[in-house]
C-alpha cells in the first residue's frame, strides 16, 4: 500500500486544481509537461505552481479528501495554500 498525497496546483489565472497522487513531484511535473498524462483541465493554464500538498494515506482516503476538497469555496482552498488553516480543521466542519 502506498502512501497516497492531495496536491493543490495554482494556475496562470489563480485557479487551484486539486488532485491525487503517490508521488507529487512526478505529477506536478506530468501537469507541467503538457502531454497527454496531465490533467486536461490544466493544458494550456501554464505556468502552473505547486501550492500545497500533504501526505493523506491509502487511495480511498485520499479520493475521499479530494472531493471533499474540490466541493471548498476557493477562499478556504486559499486558506489552505497559504497554510492558515490545517486540512483537518477545514474539514471538520
């Protein structure tokens, strides 16, 4: 079982993407690249920045924490980039 991470990446036009992964540097740079293993929502939105990432566990923990992160207002996501607020506490709610 691999350990699994919930990334948030910050577009040209401030938009954040959240997604998941078992090595977040690997994404990040996939996204990136441009090519067909990006997201598509991301092609074309360059130059992108990695803003956040953390460590979440196995694959259904973190798909879970992904949709629940994607379902967030953009000024909590914000919150969360900027390290204001931990993903626990945003989550609790």
């Amino acid at each position: 079982m691999n350990d699994w991470s919930l990334y948030l990446v910050r577009t040209c036009m401030n938009t954040l993407y959240t997604g998941i992964t078992t090595d977040v540097e690997r994404r990040f740079l996939e996204h990136c690249s441009g090519g067909s293993k990006g997201a598509r929502y991301l092609r074309g939105k360059g130059p992108l920045s990695l803003v956040w990432h953390e460590q979440v566990g196995s694959k259904s923990e973190a798909s879970k924490l992904e949709y629940r992160v994607k379902k967030l207002c953009k000024s909590d996501k914000e919150r969360l980039a900027a390290g204001l607020i931990s993903l626990d506490v945003l989550l609790k709610r």
